[in-house]
C-alpha cells in the first residue's frame, strides 16, 4: 500500500519539498483533474496557433476575397487596411485572442461576427452529431453483447458470420454515399422522409441514421471482440459456478468490464464522427456548421474558417476528456498516471 507521502513521488510534485504539498493535492482526483484541465489549455492552444496560421499559410489574399472579384486596387488596399491585414503578425494574434476571449471569434467577410454564426448553427450539427453518439452506444453495446450471448458455446455460429460480415461491410461504406443511399430509398423511392433540410423533425432522422450507422458497426464489433474475451475470464467462470442466473452475470460482471475497455477504443472513433457530421451535412443540404466551413472556404471567408475548425477541434477534445472522466468513474484504477515501464 503506498504511503500518504506517496504523491510527492508523482510527476506534478517531484520539486515540491515534503510538508509544502497540502492534503487535498493527495487525492487522486486532484490529480486527474488538474491534467485533464491542463490537456484541454494545451489543445485549445494548439488550435489557436493552428487555425490562426491558416490565414498566413492558404494561398490567396484574404483582402481581395473580402472586398469581392471586381474591386479596384483602392478598394482592396481599403479592405487589407480595415481588417488589419498591414500590422504585424504578432498584433494579428492578439487581435485574434481578444476576438477569441471577447467571445466574438472575429468578423466574417460577409455577414455579422463569427461567434453569432457560430451559435445559429452549431446546435444543428451537434444535435444529430450528439444523437448519433448517443445512438452508436446504445445500439453497439446490444448488438455486441447481444451477439456474444447468442453465439456463446458455439451456438448459432451462423449469426455471429452474418454479424461480422453485414458489420464490415456497412463500416466500410463513407457517410457520404451512406447518405446517397438512405436518400435514394427511403426518400426518392418510398418518399417517407424528406431529402434534406431541417424544416421538420423527420428531417433528422436520415442524417442521424447515416452517421451512427458505421461507428455502430465498427464499435459493435469492438464490444462482441471484448465480451468474449471478458466470458473466458477467470472471474465469469466462478460466476457459474455460484450458478448465478445468466442475467445477473451479464448485467453485473460482464457489462461493466465491456464497458470499460470498449470505451477506452471509442474516443477518436466518437472524435471522428465530427469531422463525419461536415461531410454528411453537405449530403443532405444540413444548415449547420459544415455547410457554413465549405461555404466560406469557397468565398475565402477566413474568420469564419478559423473560428469553425477552433471549435470543432475543442468539441473532439472535450468528448475525449468526457470518456476519460468516464472511465475514472467505472474503474477508478484510471485515475492514476500510466507508468512508461
């Protein structure tokens, strides 16, 4: 058992003289925290450097895209003076903090500020992106407990193939023709959902369904791969022997340890979903912040750029703090730092 001066042994306080350290730093949780908040300073300032040298790296003159094609030369230089094009590089960055901190991200080339475009579209794309992860766990836990359950003792082997087989295959199919083809059946040929837009709440359905579609299968077959190693165990098997019924072992012994290590696969897979969720609002003419990046990428409308991808990639690194917080909770063995032995 380690000692109460044990956390003077720990990276955060190697320096620390014992006796400086308070008894509150000891906990375990202090711990985890304190990285977690410091993961997400390092990812949000990694992403502000980032997307501020987007503008400095795309080719082309961001002047000339805001003040339009047929400006003059006068106009244009009009244009690089307002937006502060002439200061130097430096001073643009902060420019960038403050617009950053003030909440406003900056001013678009064509319509308001950037953060008011922002807040109108993002709950669009982070309602289906938040229900299609939502679904994807839901739905991947059934199936791949559901099938090792069947399948277990060699029975029905027939439904563990056709599994693996209809899994792999819908995985591998990218969002965009997923979506093409939810279109095509269940809009143009049975003409039961709308096509696109968000007029309605059928509207949803198709685009929640043809993102959650794939990581369903893909982190399906993670859950049945981990539920069947986890039914070998040693600890499954004295289960048996108490002859425990079949429902308890698999609610209280096998679901929580499936959980544990499904989810530690889960994170970049729930990340990428994101990036899943641009593409799929371009399939099905989605108002939300896909369409908004592709629009102002075409128009060089920068700012709008920058504050997108700044948001986006801060949403991937919260849902990956989210499941490491997640984790911690089930198994508290996770909230000590991992040895590099």
């Amino acid at each position: 058992m380690s000692s109460p001066d044990a956390v003077t042994d720990s990276r955060l306080y190697r320096f620390v003289p014992r006796g400086l350290v308070p008894s509150w730093a000891s906990s375990p949780w202090v711990r985890f925290i304190t990285g977690k908040v410091g993961t997400l300073i390092l990812a949000f300032t990694f992403l502000v450097v980032v997307t501020f040298s987007i503008v400095l790296l795309i080719p082309g003159d961001a002047a000339r895209a805001a003040a339009g094609p047929d400006a003059s030369l006068e106009v244009v230089e009009a244009t690089r003076e307002a937006l502060g094009l002439n200061d130097p590089v430096w001073q643009r960055f902060l420019t960038y903090l403050g617009d950053i901190f003030s909440g406003t991200m900056g001013t678009s080339f064509r319509v308001g500020t950037v953060g008011d475009q922002i807040l109108m579209r993002a709950p669009y794309t982070l309602a289906v992106a938040g229900s299609a992860i939502l679904i994807t766990f839901i739905l991947a836990f059934a199936l791949g407990v559901g099938v090792t359950v069947l399948t277990r003792h060699g029975r029905r082997r027939w439904l563990g193939t056709v599994f693996s087989w209809i899994t792999a295959i819908v995985d591998s199919i990218p969002v965009y023709i997923r979506g093409t083809m939810l279109i095509i059946v269940f809009s143009l040929t049975f003409g039961l959902l709308p096509p696109g837009g968000a007029q309605q709440p059928s509207s949803y359905v198709l685009p929640i369904v043809a993102l959650a579609i794939g990581p369903v299968c893909s982190l399906g077959r993670i859950v049945r791969r981990e539920a069947e190693s986890a039914l070998e165990a040693n600890y499954i098997r004295t289960t048996e022997g108490w002859r425990l019924p079949d429902g308890l072992v698999y609610l209280k012994y096998l679901l929580p340890n499936v959980v544990t290590s499904a989810l530690t696969m889960s994170g970049m897979m729930l990340s990428g979903m994101i990036g899943g969720a641009l593409i799929m609002e371009q399939v099905f003419s989605w108002p939300g912040l896909g369409t908004s990046v592709v629009s102002a990428i075409i128009s060089r409308d920068f700012p709008v750029v920058q504050g997108t991808i700044l948001v986006l990639g801060m949403v991937a690194v919260v849902i990956n703090v989210l499941i490491d917080v997640a984790l911690a909770i089930i198994d508290h063995r996770n909230l000590e730092p991992r040895s590099n032995s």
